[in-house]
C-alpha cells in the first residue's frame, strides 16, 4: 500500500493524526493529511475550554471545522476529551464539589448529544493518574469531587451515546512496569469487573528521554486487552522520529488483535507541539522522514 491508512487498513485497522483547525488553509498539510491518514483527532478543539467557553454556551465551530473536514475526506473522528484537568474553561476552573461535578455530567451530556452516532470513539476522561511511584490519582478539581468522578463520567457518556466506544486515555501508561501503568490497569479490571461501561484505553505514547519507549510496551496493550477492552495509541510522537522506534510501535499494534489503531500528534514537525524535538514523521517542507518509511513498510 502507498498511504499509512491504507496500509493499517488491510489489517482493518486506522492511522490516524491530530488535525488543528487553523491549519486546514495550509494546502501542504492539508494534502499530506487527506492523503496519509484515515482516523482524525482534534488535536484542541473538542476540548472544554473549546466547547463550552461559557457555562451552558457551547461552540462547536472549530469543533465542526475538524469533523467536518475529517467526515469529507473519508475519515473516522476520534473525540477528544470530555473530562479534564486541563484546558478547563475559566468558569470550571473555579467550581467544586457538587457545582462541578453537575458541570462536568452536563458537558460530557452536551458535547456528546452534538456528536452522537458520528464518533467512533471518545476519550472521556483524560489523564487521571499522578506521575511517580505512588500509583494514586492526580490531585484535580475533578478529583477532589470525589474518588468516583471517573465511572460517574463513563456511565453518563454510555448514556449520551451509546454507539461510541468509551475509552480513557493517558500518558507514561506505557510501560509496564511503572506503577501508573498498574495503577491504570487496576482500575480497568475494577471497572470491567463491576459493570462500569469502559470499551478501550489509549496510550497517548509521547516518547522522549524522560519517558522513553520500552519493549515491554507490547505486554502493556497485551495485558489490557485480556481485560476485556481495546487498546490504542493515540498521541503518538517520538523525540528524534527514530524510525526503529516508529517501527516498534506500530509492531506493538499488530501484535494485539485488540489494538485498534495508531494516531500520531500532528503532521509535520514544524506543526508538533514539541516541534524542537523534531518527533513526527513528516518534515517541514512536507517531505516523508526515515520514519514514515519505517512505519508505512511495518503496517
Ligand atoms: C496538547 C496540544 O497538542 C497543544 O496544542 C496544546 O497547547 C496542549 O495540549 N496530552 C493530551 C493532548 O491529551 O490533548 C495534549 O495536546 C498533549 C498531551
């Protein structure tokens, strides 16, 4: 195959990018993105802050831009994200306990309701865990509602839209032997366990020196999907764009019939938001890297 969502397509699979809104009048990366990929993410404009800049004032302007875009190039929408302790609008920033946990059900209800049937999966709750050794959630507005904001944002999404899949979504979550990792893992198999609707977990995978890639990656997304979820990688960037790397990574996918598909965070390097670590697989210029290569020749 020549594209990447071609390629991933023959093993039904998707290749995806973060689309910015503003960029879509750039004709070389609108080009390179109509052409390569088959799965689009906003890489900012389905967020909260982008949505519901005002309490019950939602604008899905640069919202739709993206979809819209995506839906008329032929490609699936991965939404992104529901519930968040960053880019929260002003007004949500300030709220607690009951006040913003209402606030968050009636986002994730308002957002979903636009969306509903035209997204094939959505991040709902995004980044919930602290970084380090303590295996606990991050401290977050969200999280001082109480312990059970999580499930209370996955029941009311099922209820929203029942044709989306459901997944929660993380960073440095990909090794496995990092106590986040567990600590993610122990609440899916909770969830799974206790009825709580969770349908997949996304490895955002932004790999650089301070988190680098592990082989161990493979028994992550492996041992995630004994539990009876599916996996994806869906912020991929690698400092350097080493192909081998790349190649690992995508590897990692096929191996586990339930990894879904692999999105990688911007086009071009120049268009990356770590663009000093040049972590993508397109040049500035719109050139293919080593590492398309790499990845186009693993698919
Ligand atoms: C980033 C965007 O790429 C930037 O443009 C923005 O300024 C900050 O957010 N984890 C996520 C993504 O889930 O939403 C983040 O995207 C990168 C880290």
């Amino acid at each position: 195959e020549s594209t990447l969502g071609a390629a991933a397509a023959q093993s039904g699979r998707y290749f995806g990018v973060a689309i910015a809104a503003n960029r879509l009048s750039d004709s070389t990366y609108a080009t390179i993105a109509a052409r390569e990929f088959n799965s689009v993410t906003a890489e900012n404009e389905m967020k909260i802050d982008a949505t519901q800049p005002q309490r019950g004032q939602f604008n899905f302007t640069a919202a739709d831009r993206v979809y819209n875009w995506a839906v008329q190039n032929g490609k699936e929408v991965r939404g992104h994200t529901l519930a968040w302790h960053s880019q929260q609008p002003g007004w949500m920033q300030s709220l607690s306990g009951n006040a913003l946990r209402q606030a968050m059900i009636d986002h994730i209800n308002g957002v979903m309701s636009h969306y509903k049937g035209k997204i094939a999966q959505w991040d709902v709750v995004n980044e919930a865990f602290a970084d380090g050794s303590s295996g606990a959630r991050r401290d977050s507005n969200l999280q001082r509602t109480g312990n059970d904001w999580i499930e209370v944002a996955f029941r009311t999404a099922r209820a929203a839209d029942p044709s989306a899949k459901l997944c929660y979504n993380d960073y440095n979550v990909e090794n496995w032997t990092w106590a986040k990792t567990q600590a993610m893992y122990n609440m899916v198999r909770d969830f799974k366990q206790r009825g709580v609707p969770i349908d997949c977990v996304g490895f955002q995978s932004h790999f650089n020196s301070g988190s680098p890639y592990n082989s161990n990656f493979r028994t992550t997304l492996q041992n995630f999907a004994a539990l009876g979820v599916d996996v994806a990688v869906t912020e991929l960037d690698i400092q350097g764009a080493s192909p081998t790397t790349y190649a690992n990574v995508v590897n990692d996918c096929l191996a586990v019939s339930r990894c879904l598909g692999v999105t990688v965070w911007g086009v071009r390097d120049s268009d990356s938001w770590r663009a000093g670590d040049t972590p993508l697989l397109f040049n500035n210029d719109g050139s293919k890297k080593p590492a398309y290569t790499a990845v186009l020749n693993a698919l």
